[in-house]
C-alpha cells in the first residue's frame, strides 16, 4: 500500500479546472517531484491535500485512511506539513520562536498546566526544545538562531521555513518550489538537506519544483503537469526525455 494516494482528483472554481481527473500514488521513503508549466496544476495538488480548497471529485488517502475532507488542523495532526511559495513566516520573531511555532500540533492540556507549570508542561518544553535544537543542527542555522526573521536574506528565510515545516514532525512533507529565489549554492545545499531528511529522520517527500537540476539531482519519480491533467511519470531522465514534455515545456 502507497503512503500517499492522489485518485481522480478534479478541482475547478470560477469556471475553471485547476486539476482533472489526476491520479498518481507516493511510495514511503520516496522523494517524488511534480513538474510542469507555471498554470499546470502543480499548487493546487498541494492546496487540496493542505485544504486550502475541497476537491469536486476523487479521493486523496494517506497511510490508508481517506482524507479527502479532513479539516485543514486535522491534516497536519496526521503528520502531514508543507512549506509555501510565498514565505509564512512571523517576521518579528527570532528564527528559534518560527521553528517553535511549528510544534502547535504537540501542544496540548490548556492554559492552566503552562500556569501552574506543571510536570507535563516541563517535559512538552523539554521536547520541543529539543526537537528545534536538532533542526538547527540539521540545517546549519545556528548563526541565526535568535535572528529577527525580517532581518536574514532571503535564502536563510527559506530554510527556516523548511525548519519550521520539519518541526511538525510529519511523515509527509510537501515542499512548494523550495528552490524559487535560491542561487546556485544555495540550492546545491537545498540538494543536500533533501537527501538528510529522508535518510536521517525518515519523511517521504513531494515537492513541486521549476528547477531541473534539483528534480534531476534528488527525486526517484517525477510527474509532470499540464492543464491540470497528467502528462508523464516516470524517473527524471525518462521524463525529461519524453516529447510531449518538450512540447509543453517549448511550446512545439
């Protein structure tokens, strides 16, 4: 059984069909990369999985479970996080608060156990402090950490909302265009994070990306897009190869 199911899936609105009739399947432990032309669809996979939007039909399961209508709090408690093209990030707190902000699914018992400081408030902190720790560690933000977030370039911004994303601790993580914005050296680093989070903390990724060196350099299957609909699947050189996506990418 896939990880994540993507099943006949249409999105329309305001007349028109943002996604049609699109399927594709996750493997865990897989890094799988959506492609296409800017207006192909590709966002608005991740805004229906994130449920931003309701689907028209289909069906989207993950580990199993169908959670085509799960509210968009309960998406993220399953474990599920993603990152956005344009940043989300509180720009008057340090880079450590943002990271912390994204362990409000762990947080749980009310306003009295954080007033009484009781035992299982201690150990919650205790956790996330950790938790945000190994994050920094990971992704090399220590000079930043108690950086306002308005203050850093716009690469280091990145990375603290990709931080942010990974302290949900999720087993899903969509990435939107995380390489948009970035020099070369930055998205070789991007290239490297990618690989150490699947392989050191276990998270199967989607990413929707423009770049090709990244898609080529990190993913195991590529969709691409186009007018909502499927064009191809398969590895990146089979897809890069394919002439219905030098067609829609050349317009020939």
């Amino acid at each position: 059984m896939s990880l994540f199911e993507f099943d006949a899936v249409t999105l329309s609105f305001g007349g028109i069909t943002a996604i049609r009739n699109l399927s594709f399947h996750v493997e865990k432990g897989e890094i799988f990369a959506i492609i296409g032309p800017n207006g192909a669809g590709k966002t608005s996979v991740l805004n229906v999985v994130s449920r931003v939007f309701d689907p028209n039909e289909g069906q989207i399961r993950f580990d199993g479970r169908d959670i085509t209508k799960v509210p968009r709090k309960g998406v993220a408690d399953l474990g599920i996080a993603r990152t956005f093209q344009n940043l989300e990030l509180f720009e008057r707190a340090s880079v450590i608060d943002n990271l912390r902000l994204g362990r409000h699914r762990f947080e749980r018992g009310g306003t009295w156990q954080s007033l009484f400081n009781l035992p299982s408030h201690g150990r919650r902190e205790d956790e996330a402090r950790e938790a945000v720790e190994a994050i920094i560690d990971l992704l090399d933000l220590s000079p930043w950490r108690e950086a306002m977030v308005g203050s850093l370039p716009y690469g280091v911004r990145k990375v603290v909302e990709l931080g942010r994303a990974l302290a949900l601790e999720p087993k899903l993580l969509f990435l939107d265009e995380p390489a948009s914005g970035l020099n070369s050296e930055e998205t070789r680093d991007l290239s490297f994070w990618i690989e150490d989070i699947r392989r050191d903390l276990g998270i199967t990724i989607v990413m929707v990306e423009h770049d090709m060196s990244l898609v080529s350099a990190v993913a195991d299957r590529v969709l691409c897009m186009n007018l909502g609909s499927r064009l191809a699947l398969g590895t990146p050189s089979e897809v890069q190869a394919n002439a219905d996506v030098i067609a829609a990418y050349l317009g020939t």
